[in-house]
C-alpha cells in the first residue's frame, strides 16, 4: 500500500486529470459546441492526456531527485517511498498506454503526442537547466493538449483553440519563471540557469510579468475577431483583472514566499480563462 501510495503522489493526479481535461476542452472549443464528438475519442483523448503527463512527472521526479532533496525533501524519490529505477518503470509503462490511446484515435493525434513527449524529455533531461528556453519546453507541453483536443474532434487545429493554446503557453511561461523564484536555492546547487539565478528576484519578476501581459494582450484578440460569443467577457475580465494584479503584487514583493503565493494563484485565473473559452464557445 505504501508503494502505491508513493506512485500516485508520483503521479500527481490533479495535474494528470487537469490535463487529460484540457484535451476534452480543445476538443469543445474546435467545434464550437455545435457538432458531435464521438465519446470514444473524447475518451482516447483524455487517456492520452492523462497517462503521458502522469509519465512526464514520473521522469521530472527521476532527474529531480537530488534537486528535490534540498526543494521538496518530502517528494517520492527523495523521501524514500519510491525509488529511482521503479519511477522510471513507471513512466514507461505510462507511455505506452499514452501512445497506443493515440494510435486508436487517429494517426495525426499519434504524431502529436510523440512530438509532445519528446519535448517534455528534452526539457527534462537538457532543457531544464538551461532556464528560460527549459520555460518555453514546459508551456509548449502546457498548450499541446488544447491543440490535440482540436485535432481529436476535427482532425485540423481552429484557429480559437490557437488563441487559447497561445494564451496558456505565456501566462505558463510567466508562472514558471515565477516558480524559478521560489526554487532558487534548490536551483543554484544544480547550476539550473533559470531568470532568477541569472538576474536575481527583481530581474524574473520582471519577465514573469511581461509573459503574464502578454497572455492579457491575446485574451482580447478572439472578443475582436468575433471568435466567442457575449459569455467569454465576465470570465476573461476577472482573468485579466487577475493576471494584472498578480503582476503588480510580483513587482511589488518578489521575496520566495510571495512568488509562491503568486504562482499559486496564477492557476486560479488559468482555470477562470479556460472557464471563459468554454462559455464563449457553447454560449
């Protein structure tokens, strides 16, 4: 039981089901609510998204494990509830379920989830110490699953699930440099290159914000270009209105436990944002 334990928390099921979800919600924003989507794909999709992300973790946590030791000492690796080789094991065993749930949606969905998984190797067996190129690795694994839901429902990529696929990835980047933040200690014995090594707290506080505006920014652009109905304007004001004032709070105190808080917090307005994309594409 103790083992099973430490293979969920390996897991890291919330992030899984969050993923696994955003397949589902690309697969609604490509057909705009209006057209059918057969519930075996729905449910391919979702595995796929489910299981690879449950595998990314599995390897993250695998070259983590000396980093965590002095971040996240109570992480499964380090604590002793897992040990290294059976992670690994794990994240195999996760891939190929991942994959052969591609494989039955459709080639094209196959192919994605293959570039997907590459990159999150990439990012966490060379990337994540090189810093802010490591941060684009992270968001691009963020927006894939919105563009594969598309390609799950309609076998081409809407140009709505773009804007949204676009607005995840920089407020993503933005959080993850926030985070860098809050692991610099952890960080620095590892030579890990991120914003806040290189160029202190004030520096990354800096560039977290200019990613979260930037996401502000293209939240605008599909209200314009009649993309969403009336609903996706309460949902993406307060998301907005959110990402400034965590933005402002940032510049404000950029100290490890406010960047936590606000790291935190950014997720809050991820999910309101998705929230708005959903409404103004049903609604």
């Amino acid at each position: 039981m103790a083992k099973l334990t430490g293979l969920l928390r390996l897991l890291r099921p919330v992030n899984c089901v969050m993923m696994g979800f955003a397949v589902m919600v690309g697969a609604v924003l490509a057909t705009q609510g209006s057209s059918f989507i057969s519930w075996q794909s729905l449910l391919y999709g979702f595995i796929t998204g489910f299981m690879l992300t449950g595998a990314s973790m599995a390897i993250n946590d695998y070259y983590d494990r000396e980093i965590d030791a002095v971040n996240e000492p109570s992480r499964p690796i380090p604590s002793g509830a897992v040990k290294p080789q059976e992670s690994l094991i794990f994240s195999f065993a996760l891939t190929v379920i991942g994959f052969a749930a591609a494989f039955f949606t459709s080639v094209y969905c196959l192919a994605i989830a293959v570039i997907a998984w590459i990159v999150f190797v990439v990012y966490t067996t060379v990337g994540k110490r090189s810093g802010l190129p490591g941060n684009f690795l992270v968001s691009t694994c963020v927006a894939i699953p919105f563009v594969y839901g598309s390609v799950v429902a309609t076998n081409a990529v809407k140009i709505n699930v773009v804007f949204f696929a676009a607005i995840a990835f920089f407020s993503n980047t933005g959080r993850e440099i926030t985070k860098g933040i809050v692991d610099v200690r952890g960080d620095e014995t590892r030579d890990v290159k991120t914003l806040a090594v290189r160029f202190g707290g004030k520096g990354a506080a800096v560039a977290a914000v200019i990613f979260y505006l930037l996401a502000v920014f293209l939240s605008l652009i599909p209200w314009f270009l009649d993309l969403v109905s009336i609903w996706f304007v309460p949902l993406v004001v307060v998301t907005d209105a959110g990402l400034v004032a965590s933005s402002f709070l940032l510049l404000k105190d950029y100290s490890r436990e406010s960047a936590r808080r606000i790291k935190n917090t950014v997720i809050l307005w991820f999910i309101i944002g998705l929230l708005a994309f959903i409404a103004g594409a049903v609604g």
